[in-house]
C-alpha cells in the first residue's frame, strides 16, 4: 500500500514537474554520457540522467518519459532514504553506482554489474530492482546480502520460518548456508533449497544488524556470523563448508543463453548450463571450487618438479572462456576457449590449453602424448569430484552386470573385474582409484584383445586423426595413451616428458631409450599392477 501510494504521489508530483519543466527543459534530468556497447551488455544509447545522492539514474534516451521518468526518480529515492535508515549509513556514505532504465533487458533479467544495475522502469516501480540496487550501492558483489536486505527492510515474501531453518540446519547439508549464486537458480537448486536460502538470507541479514550493524553485514567473514546465527536460532552443530572460500572468490551475473556466468579473479569466465555429472546446485558449487583447486594442485606439481615450465604453464591459465553443456567436449587454444560436455572432462581440455602441440607438423605426426599428458592431469595429478563419481557409478554397474550385451559393455566388465583384484568395491566417491580404473581399461586390449574387438575403448588414436600414423606411440588407445604417459612421468620425471611434449625433441632423445623398449617396459609394469590368474 506504501508503495502504491508513493506511485500515485510521484505521478502526481510529475504533472507538476513536468509544467515547470517545459519552460526550462526538465529541471531534473539532462543529457548524460552515453552508454558504450560492452562485452557484457552490447547496447550503445544516449542517456538523459539525474543524480540522487551518490547514485545516478541514467534512462535510454529512446524510452524516455517525463511523467514516468519522475516516478522513476522518485521511486529511486525512497529506496534510497530506506536504505541509508536501515543501514544506519548516511545517504551520501552509500557508493556511487548508475541504474539505468533501458528499452531491452540483453541477459534475460535485472542484472547488477559492479557498480552498474540495468532494468526497465517497471522493474523500479514494481520494486524488482531493489535486491541489485543494495549490492551496488554497497559495493557487495553478494546477490544474498541484496535480497535478505530487501526483506529485512521492504519485508520478505519468504514462506520458511526460523524454526524451519533450525530443523534443516541440524542435519542438513551446510553447503546450502554458503548461500552461493546457485541455491538461488531453478536450473540447479530445488524449490526447497531456493526457499531455505531466500529465508536464511533475510534471517542473517536481520541478526547481523541487530547485533553487530551493517559494518559485520560488509565486511562479511562468513563462517564467525553464520556459527553465531545458527545458535541465535537454536542449532548448536558447528558450522563447517570447505567449499566457502573458493565460492565467494567468483562474481556471477546472469545470461539470456546460461543458466548463470561465473568469473574469477584471473579472468576465466564460466558459462553455466546443467550438465550430467552436474545437475545440481551443490554438483555446481564443488565443480566452481574444483574449476580452482584442481590447476592449483597441477601448478604446485611443476613447480616443484619442473619449475622452467611453472610460470609460462600458469599463465595460460587466464582469461579462458569456459562453456558449459555442449554436446561434446574440445579445447580451442589459440582462442583460449574449453567446451564441456561433462564437467569431469575439465582438466582434460586444460591440458590441451596449457600444453598445445608445438606445431602443427608435430601435431598430425605425434599426438598420443598429448591426449597421454591430458589424461595423466585428470586421471592421476589431479582428480575432480565430478570425474570421480562418474567412475565410481561405472564400477558399481559394471560390477554387477553378469550377461553385458554389447562389446563395450563387455570391455568395461573386464575392466572392472581387473580393477577389483584385491579389492572391495568402493561405496563413496573418495574410496574410487580413477588411475587404476584406467591403467585396467589400458590392459584389456593387450591381454585379450578378442573380447570386444569392436569396442570404442579399443580404438586406436590414429583412427581419430587420419592424418597420423599407426606407429611410435599413435596405435595406442586412449587409455593407454595415459598409461604408458604415467609410466614414463613415473620413470624419467615430469619435466623430461614437458620437455618432449613442449620444445619437440624426439622421443629417443628425450627419454634416452628407443620407443619400442620403453613399450615394453610399461606393459611389463601393467601386467605386474594386474598380475594375471592362474
């Protein structure tokens, strides 16, 4: 009701304006700068702007208005004033930002981009805009301080009570009480999670005022004031999310053809889709962390045992642009682009930008080691939650199956049966070797090679690439390309295999034995791994 009558007063209050106003132009608003097309926001427009305090409101000049630019104006500034009284901060300590009214809202939403939010005029009048306006003129690239704040002030449209959240919290997954960019999104997160989180927001909000102010809301430590809260509303399980830190190092904003974009602070930007291996809210946010952790882990490893390479590898590992749910996987290096089709191929198409063939003679006459090198990065140098779980749901299948039909069906039941010499089956994620796995599926076509001839894990990587030759390491599959790779990083070290892979030496030179015999040597360590039954 307080908000229709402010529009009624504010379209009142424009027809006065507006009568002043045409004598002198519009006192309120004059031609400002106009908007530059940007990779984020492609549209180029003239602006007619006012200022109210710090913030500037910039309208397209295409859709200006007199009448509803004042109701704008006046919306804008109530916000305002309610904000500052909420906060306790003063209307001029709020930083500058621009809201800008334009004809088409490009990324499919109300969006905030730093110090800038985009929307319509409805969106300011309907009160849309307000979670976004808080982020910016609090300088918070947190989209859940906006939206608890707008609650906590213009009152919450959340149906979870406290008492909800003290029930869920007590043995519910804490990941959630990140209150990270996906537990908002209907592409990722359940209605339930969307409402614990919309509630937990205004909730935390609400506490951190009242007990500390709006300089602990800023400053944000995340793990102090969560523990603190869950105890205001009676959970006394200590709050523990490895995955926190790592979260909060992105910013996010949204996209007409993404579910949600992510960058980091080196550049690379995510584009998010839901994918098999990552359909849910929390599969997003350890996938976001691993997309961190996993080439950090890689990087340590060069530096500590090829540091030549450490600095030219880490710094290709910067504004790559990263694309999430296509219908395959590939790398692009010269456009520093990755294509995912699962999120466990991650670091495998990063291997193909950190370590492009040296040139293309080198490219279509020897490629094994670099699909090798790609592979041993994921498989044993570096492992991510989602390319585990893949293959602890292929151990559990394949283990169980007594009649595979199909020659691939029957290669990875062979495998399996290797894999488990020895061993139980592994019932969690942190329990499945993901290298053994693949050594097994390496030795299958060595030590049976009639049992699915026809198999695509049989397929030789010379298949792929017409242009290669069948010999010096291009007959292998894939599987053995890893293999024989982590046979050979094993033996001579991981800068002598760098130096093959990256500066071209060949491979006799490089590793100081003929090719043949070093064949050799890796498939005698295979059949030693599984020694075969009697």
């Amino acid at each position: 009701m307080k908000r229709l009558c402010f529009i009624l007063f504010a379209l009142l209050a424009a027809v006065l304006f507006s009568c002043a106003a045409l004598a002198e132009g519009n006192a309120a608003f004059s031609p400002g700068e106009t908007h530059p097309s940007t990779p984020a926001f492609r549209l180029y427009f003239k602006t007619l702007t006012a200022t109210e305090g710090p913030v500037t409101l910039a309208i397209a000049e295409r859709v200006f208005d007199e009448e509803t630019a004042e109701a704008v104006r006046f919306c804008l500034r109530s916000d305002l004033e309610d904000i500052a009284a909420a906060t306790g901060l003063s209307l001029d300590s709020l930083q500058p930002c621009t809201v800008f009214i334009v004809e088409r809202l490009i990324n499919g939403g109300v969006e905030c981009q730093g110090d800038r939010v985009y929307c319509q005029a409805k969106d300011v009048l309907s009160g849309a805009y307000r979670p976004l306006l808080i982020c910016a003129a609090l300088g918070k690239d947190e989209p859940w301080i906006g939206l608890g704040l707008a609650g906590c002030i213009w009152g919450s449209t959340a149906d979870v009570s406290e008492q909800e959240l003290a029930a869920y919290f007590s043995t519910g997954d804490m990941t959630l009480l990140s209150l990270a960019e996906p537990f908002f999104l209907p592409d990722f997160a359940t209605k339930e999670e969307i409402a614990l989180v919309r509630a937990a927001s205004v909730s935390l909000c609400r506490y951190t005022l009242a007990h500390h102010g709006c300089t602990a809301l800023l400053a944000d430590d995340g793990i102090t004031l969560r523990q603190e809260w869950l105890r205001f509303i009676g959970v006394e399980r200590p709050y523990d999310d490895p995955l926190y830190d790592r979260l909060h190092q992105y910013t996010f904003r949204i996209s007409a053809s993404y579910s949600l974009v992510a960058e980091d602070a080196r550049g690379n930007t995510v584009y998010l889709r839901p994918m098999q291996d990552m359909a849910t809210a929390r599969d997003l946010c350890v996938f976001l962390c691993d997309l961190q952790a996993a080439p950090e882990a890689f990087f340590a490893l060069v530096e500590a045992e090829s540091p030549r390479y450490a600095a030219l590898l880490r710094d290709r590992w910067s504004n790559l642009r990263i694309y999430c749910g296509e219908s395959s996987s590939w790398a692009v290096p010269e456009y520093q682009e990755i294509h995912l089709a699962l999120g466990g191929g991650f670091m495998h198409e990063l291997g193909h930008i950190l370590v492009p063939p040296v040139n293309g003679a080198n490219y279509y006459s020897t490629m094994w080691q670099y699909e090798g090198l790609c592979y041993w990065l994921s498989y044993e140098a570096t492992q991510m939650d989602a390319l585990q779980r893949q293959y602890l749901q292929a151990l559990q299948l394949f283990s169980t199956m007594d009649t595979p039909q199909t020659d691939n069906h029957r290669f990875s039941r062979e495998a399996v049966r290797l894999y488990l010499q020895g061993r139980l089956l592994p019932d969690a994620i942190n329990g499945v070797d993901v290298a053994r796995y693949c050594h097994a599926m390496a030795l299958v076509p060595l030590r049976c090679p009639e049992l699915a001839p026809d198999s695509a894990w049989a397929a030789r990587i010379c298949d792929s690439y017409t242009s290669l030759r069948p010999e010096n390491g291009n007959e292998l599959t894939e599987y053995q390309s890893f293999s024989f790779t982590s046979w050979l990083i094993d033996q001579y070290g991981l800068e002598t295999f760098l130096t093959f892979c990256m500066d071209g030496i060949p491979f006799e030179k490089a590793f100081s034995i003929p090719y043949e015999t070093a064949r050799e040597g890796w498939i005698d360590a295979l059949n030693a791994m599984f020694p075969p039954e009697s």
